[in-house]
C-alpha cells in the first residue's frame, strides 16, 4: 500500500471518529432530558400552630396539610396524644401519613428537661423517651427541646454548663430512640433567648447530633436579629421556623400571637435564607404562627394561604 493511500485512509478514519464523538447519541440525548433536576435547598412544611386553633384533630390537620400541597408538617405531641387517647394507634397513624404522601419531619413537645429540680427534671426526661418512642413509630426523627419551665417571667437563670450537660442527657435518649432533640431558642423566655446562648449549649454538650431549632420571630423578640447567622454552621440547623411581624409591634412587645404570613411584613426572610441555605441537603422551613384572624378563617384557606405565601418566600433565594 503506497503513503499517500494510507494517509488518506488515516485522513478518512480519524475524521469519522471526530464525528462520531461530536454528534450527540440518542442514548447521550435521553441521559440529558431524563437527567434528575436540580434539588431544591428547601422543603416547605405546615406547622400545625398555623391551625391549631381550628381543632381539627390530629387527622384532619394532616389531611388539610395534605390538600394545601404540603408535603412535610411539624405536629404537636398533644394532638397526638388526643388522638391515642381516643382509640388510634401509632401503626394507624403512620399508615395514614403514608396514604397522603407526609412525612412528619418535626414534633413540638413540652418537657421540662431543663430545670434545676431534680425530680421535675427527671419526670421530665421520663416523658421526653416516652414521647420519642412514639415519634419514633411514626417515623419522625426530630423533636423540639425549648426551654420549657424555664421561660416564664421571673425564671431564675439557669448556668448554661448545666444546660449544657441537661441537654447531652437529652441527646443520649436521642441515641436510643432515633429522635434527635433540636435545642429550641425562645425569645420570650430568660433562658435560651439568644442566638449565643443556645449555639453555647449545643457546642458544651459535647454530642455530635445537637442541632438548633431557631425562629425569624424568637430572633428578633429575643434581640440576636440573622446578622450572625453564618457562624452557627449549618450542619447545625435542619429544621427553621420561618414567619414573619409587622412594623407594629416593636421587639419589647410583640408576642407568639401577633406573627403573620411570610411576606405579609418585614422580616428579613430572603435574607435569611440566603445565610442558612445548605447545598448538600434541603433545610426544612415550617410556616409557625399563633394568630387569630387566621383561626377565625376556614382551616383550608389558611393551609392553602399559607403554601402560596412559602413559596413566594423561596422564589429567588
């Protein structure tokens, strides 16, 4: 074979391989059309405060959730607790968050784990595993820990080392049922009102499952405001607790009863948002408020309300 016929097949051969590279297969054109879309850095979830005051019960609540879009709700341990009480059972439950497609991804819980008093403190601890064990049942892993028999006016100020370990003990309750306690700020209370507060107690209990429960109201009633936000880290927070207040009510006298739809005030929601946001998992936000007028509509109108203000909140962010 002469050079020349050899060049030309080279020639021919290499220029149908570059071809075959750059035209796009079907198989390289259905990987890209059925590519996974991008996931988005928040899961939108009904906090049942929004209609607790409607007392719907702990199906009906889910059921309104359900219908409004929500996938993901934060319930009360109360309303379950009504609901056991009443004849249902956990297998019940969980089968019923499973047919509306929800996930209960937090619990709003009241045990007094914090206090001086030693035998309040362990009955205390006593309901916490009680009540994780139900949790746990119906497949919910996180469960507020405020400061609960600590928040009233007058409180003495607890030392947040024995804060610090009060919660570890909590922590390891955790470990055994699979709930994991999110040390909740209130910015009411004289315990745990501060951003730097409850960041010091996490970081002192020495376990690594602490997480913080942090709140657009309770940051601002307590004074902390978002502007240190990116020094929690956000491993720290999975769950937030997004609301919003008006300019009508100053820190000094706002209350739980006076939050307001998200975008209905001036919060700095994006803002937020933007400093906590997480690339490599969805924070939950849960929509969290106490307010009449909105228990005075009908149930569904709030639920359906409050998904439309949440997702105009995200957009952008």
């Amino acid at each position: 074979m002469s050079p020349s016929v050899t060049r030309r097949q080279t020639l021919a051969l290499l220029t149908a391989s570059a071809g075959a590279t750059l035209a796009p297969t079907s198989a390289t054109a259905e990987t890209v059309s059925t590519a996974p879309a991008a996931q988005s850095p928040f899961t939108l979830s009904l906090n049942m405060s929004t209609i607790r005051g409607h007392k719907l019960g702990f199906v009906k609540e889910l059921e309104t959730a359900a219908k409004a879009g929500f996938k993901a709700v934060e319930i009360w341990i109360e309303t379950l607790q009504t609901y056991l009480a009443s004849g249902g059972t956990l297998p019940e439950a969980r089968k019923r968050l499973s047919d509306l497609g929800i996930t209960v991804e937090n619990a709003i819980g009241f045990a007094p784990w914090i206090v001086d008093d030693e035998a309040t403190r362990a009955k205390g601890l006593e309901q916490m595993k009680r009540e994780m064990d139900q949790l746990a049942q119906i497949g919910c892993k996180r469960v507020a820990t405020p400061p609960i028999g600590a928040q009233s006016p007058g409180s003495p100020k607890i030392d947040l080392y024995k804060a610090a370990e009060r919660y570890r003990a909590v922590l390891d309750i955790g470990d055994k049922t699979g709930v994991v306690p999110q040390l909740e700020l209130w910015g009411f209370s004289p315990n745990l009102n501060r951003l730097g507060e409850v960041m010091f107690v996490a970081i002192e209990s020495g376990h690594p499952s602490a997480r913080v429960l942090l709140d657009i109201y309770h940051l601002y009633k307590g004074g902390s405001g978002n502007t240190m936000l990116p020094l929690v880290g956000k491993p720290a927070i999975e769950v937030f607790h997004v609301n919003d207040y008006t300019a009508d009510f100053t820190q000094e006298k706002i209350t739980d009863a006076d939050r307001v739809y998200p975008g209905d005030g001036i919060a700095p929601l994006k803002e937020t948002l933007k400093l906590i946001k997480r690339t490599d998992k969805p924070i939950v936000l849960s929509l969290e408020v106490f307010n009449k007028k909105y228990y005075a509509q009908d149930a569904q109108i709030v639920a359906n309300t409050a998904m439309a203000k949440m997702k105009a909140m995200v957009a952008g962010v």
